[in-house]
C-alpha cells in the first residue's frame, strides 16, 4: 500500500506492506484522514508513535470502509463505514484498528468530514465533559477557539447548554468562529470577561496566571496544547482558594479500554448531533494522498478555520 | 461566655455574649476544640473568618454537647455529644453551628481527641477521597507527614489499602509517623521513591517541579498547605503526558451543603474506624481555654507530633 511517510522530518510518499488485522481487529481501507497538530511535532521527530504503532507514517484519525475482519471481530460487517483514532498509521490506504474504537460514520457526514471528525471531537469531548465535566449553564473560555480541537469544543459546549467565549489571535478568523456559537475576543485583557467554570487551555502556559484569575469558585482548567510555552506559573493560594484543579491529558499514548471508552462515548453523546445539525466539522482544504506533503506545509502555515484532510 | 479573642495578633480570654441557636442550628457547650494552622494565620491577620462567623473568635473545629436546640432542629438531643467544623467561633465556652455539619462522637474518643478530629479528618479525607480519588492499592505521597492533617491522611490512607511514603523534615518525628503506616523519607530527593499515584501536598510550591517527576500516569497532586511558597512552577507537557491533575482546596470557606456533605462522608466511611481502632487522634498537648495564648505558641512553635486541644 502507499502512505505518507516521514523520512528525515519531510512527509514523502512510499510503498508499505498492507497491515494484517490481528485479534478483535478491522482492516479498514482508509477514504479521508485528518492533519492534526500531533502530527507536525511528529514529523520533526519531537511526538513519537506510541509503541504498536507504525513509527514512520504519521496520522492518528481516519475514515474509511471495512475492507477485512481479523479473528472474532463482529462490531461491523465488510464495507461498513467507520471511523477512529489509532497511535499512527492512519495517513494511508489502509490502517488497523481495533474494532472497540471505530465508530460509525454519521449518514450526513462525506468523506472528508468524517475523516477530520475523530481527533478533534473526542479530544474536544474528552477535555470538556470527561475532565473538567462541564455542566449546562456553566462559562466556558477556549484558548485558541479557531483551531481545530477549539472549534469542536465551542460546538459541543453550546449543543450541552453551556455559554462559551472564545479567545482567537488572527483578527481575521474571528467572524467565522463566532458563527459556531462562540463570544469571540482577543487573547489581550482575557481575564475581565470572566470569571468562567471551565478553561480550555490549547495555547499553553503564558495564559496559566492569568487563567487562575479569570476562573470561578469551583473552577477546572483543562490543558491540551502548550504551543506558546510549557513551564507556567501558578498561584496555589489562588488554586487552593477557588477550589480549582489544573488537568492535563493527551489521548494519543492512552490504552485500548480507555480509547474505547471515548469511543463509546462519542457515539452515544456527540455523533447523533451531526444527522441533526447541532455540530458540524469544518473543513478548510483537502488533499489527495499524494500531496501529503503540501498538505502539511498548509497546515504549519496555519490561518485557515477547519480540518485539512488527505483524501483517498 | 469566655472565648479566646483575638486583639492586636494576640490571643486574650475575653467575654462576649453567648451566640443564639438559629433555625435549623444547635448551641454547643464546647468541652474541646483543636488547634490548626489556619488559626496561626488567622491571628496574624491572613486568614480572615468567612462571612456569618464570628470574626475575633478564632477555632474551626470543637466537640461539646449539645445545650440548647434552634427552632426546627431535630438531628441530636440536649445533652448529645457532637463535634464538628465551623468557620470561626469554636475557641469559646459556646459555639452555635447547624446540625447537618454536626456528628457524633464516636464512643472511644475523650473529649480532647474529639475536639482535635474534625478539621485534619475532613481535610485529610476530601483531600484524598472527594478530589484525588485515592483508591486501594494506590501509592500515596504525602508530604509533610508529621502534621495534623498528615498524621490523619496516613492513617486514612493505610486504612483504605493504599500504600503511603511521607516526608518529614523534623528527623525527631520520623519514628512516630512511621509507626502510623508509612514509609518515612526526607524531603530531599522524595521522585526517587516514586513514582506515586496521588500526592498530598501540604508544604507548598517549592515540591511542585519535583512532584511532576514523582507522579506515576493518571496522577493526582492536591495542594492544601502552601506554608513554603505559594508561586509554583508547573510544567504543563509533563502533565499532559502523565494525565494528571492538580487540585487546590480548602475547607473554611465553603456553603452549607458542602460542609454537610463532608460531614456525612466522615459519619459512614471514618468515625466506625475509631472505634474498631483503626483510627486514632494524636494528641500532643492539651491547654484550658485560659492558657490559649500559650496554646498558640506551642502550636507555632512546632516540633510535636498531633494536635494541641483547649480544653473547658
């Protein structure tokens, strides 16, 4: 099969054998596979594959077709679609996963939706409702509410009945974020439109001493994304005060049962919303397989709202 | 009724009329009421008395009897014994609070272990049960081991199949808490008998760096003492990789329900282990209520293990 492969931190085009489906595993023939931020510390050698996974060919969400059961697999019948997160492999013809964390495929949602669906949303869903637990009526703030996970967040938080704001650096992006439900403002000043139950921190730690103040009695700050810096200061007399707690979590290393449980959870919680239209993945561009690379010089560029997604 | 009385940071035995049962609450001659750091602040002017508490009478913690019953309370008749945390009022001859904070004493305890019980036994069960969620089997870390609240979360911990290093910086205690079940270290050099599944930290900001490095993946840090230092660095990367959270909390400033839900808590899954022995109240010195001022300094002082108890 082909795949995008990383070879000396650039993503090339290679022949790989086809993956063998183990025990209570699907081959999945791969339509669409999102780019995530995961993948570009990936390609400059700084965010390994956990162990299992494939080490060179990057891509950690996927959409496709059943196109093989492995031994005792019965979740999904050849030619069903599904799709998933998995530690690597994904940027192919075809991956493996296991079939407790497929997930089906939404009837409304295309090819390039679905494959841009998996990462984010269940990042998003995991860092909102699993961690921080946020609750109707609560004040949600999102660090970086036009990228991809930011944008999945404030969706899903308006679907839940929480109020959402939303900080977003490029001027020019702040209109369409808006339009996902989100009170839109500059990263400047943040903290006096607070206080807020939940921060979602993808930014990383300049906003942590300033997020201290801008939380409520009660409050959570959930860390996914430390691209602005990783060594934060933080009060504890003001984390001790508010009765606060500071999370932080990736998804990519967790074990099977616990990507399972995600799993299950986004297709009793979030996917229905997407037949009804309450949530929706942007998608800014697509790309066939074999410009992989371009694709990934547009998503380091940045600027764009929504998913990159290769194509197959 | 006599109560001791903060003046000019001093602690003075003055006089004050006698508080009055409201609704649902109960008056209660008090026969001891325990010490605790936040008093140490509160003399000194840092820790003020919540709104509704009785702001020059410092204690937040007593056992009594039962005196007299506000309209509608019904939990415990006159003359019951009862002990229990308030937000300030409780080193006096009388103190009111609502029966839904109050519990009973359990058989064994005299009145000065009883009198010391209630704030370290809460603190240190909602520390590690309601936030950290220890679980059995689990390696605890607490830090400052030799203290109240240390002494109460090692023998909570221990009771609940957990395993549990502490540190203790006073080389003369470290005999004494190791005989309460844990393995006793010196501050210094504590990641390399890691990694921990929950840290209590009662010392402060200056562990945090070093924390990060002992907590095992799925961690837990809940800060409720930062005698040391407040500002703490935390790097976010490790967090995330490791999943963790960090919680602050404290006990003083919060509603009603909340501290009657703690109150429960200690009723069904601490107080039966008193008195089958699993559970013991250090107790290092008791003071009648006249010598508070010299209580005080004792407490500040420091070097014993257990609690210093006025008694009346």
């Amino acid at each position: 099969m082909r795949a995008a492969t990383i070879r000396d931190q650039e993503i090339v085009l290679e022949e790989h054998p086809d993956p063998i489906p183990g025990t209570g595993e699907v081959l999945v023939r791969v339509h669409a596979a999102g780019l995530n931020g995961g993948d570009m510390m990936q390609r400059r050698g700084l965010y390994p594959a956990p162990p299992g996974s494939p080490q060179d060919i990057p891509g950690m969400e996927f959409a496709g077709e059943v196109a093989m059961l492995g031994p005792g697999a019965e979740r999904f019948p050849e030619g069903e679609r599904v799709m998933g997160i998995v530690g690597g492999g994904a940027q192919a013809e075809f991956v493996v996963a296991h079939e407790r964390v497929l997930m089906p495929v939404p009837e409304s949602l295309d090819w390039p939706a679905a494959g841009g669906l998996p990462e984010v949303f269940t990042t998003a869903h995991d860092a909102l409702f699993s961690q921080a637990q946020l609750r109707p009526g609560e004040r949600l703030l999102v660090h970086g509410g036009a990228g991809g996970v930011g944008t999945a967040a404030i969706q899903l938080a308006r679907a839940t009945g929480a109020s959402v704001t939303a900080t977003v650096r490029n001027e020019a992006l702040r209109e369409q974020v808006s339009k996902l439900g989100a009170s839109v403002i500059a990263p400047e000043g943040f903290a006096g439109h607070g206080p807020f139950d939940v921060i979602l921190e993808l930014v990383g730690a300049p906003n942590m001493p300033e997020n201290m103040n801008a939380l409520a009695t009660g409050g959570r700050v959930t860390v996914i994304g430390v691209s602005a810096g990783v060594m934060a200061e933080v009060n504890l007399l003001a984390l001790m005060g508010k009765r606060a707690r500071i999370h932080g979590s990736t998804l990519r290393a967790r074990p099977l049962e616990e990507k399972a449980i995600t799993a299950r959870l986004l297709e009793h919680e979030v996917l229905p919303l997407f037949d009804t239209g309450a949530l929706r993945v942007p998608v800014a561009e697509t790309f066939p397989l074999d410009q992989a690379a371009a694709a990934y010089e547009h998503f380091a560029a940045g600027g764009k709202l929504g998913k990159i997604v290769l194509t197959l």
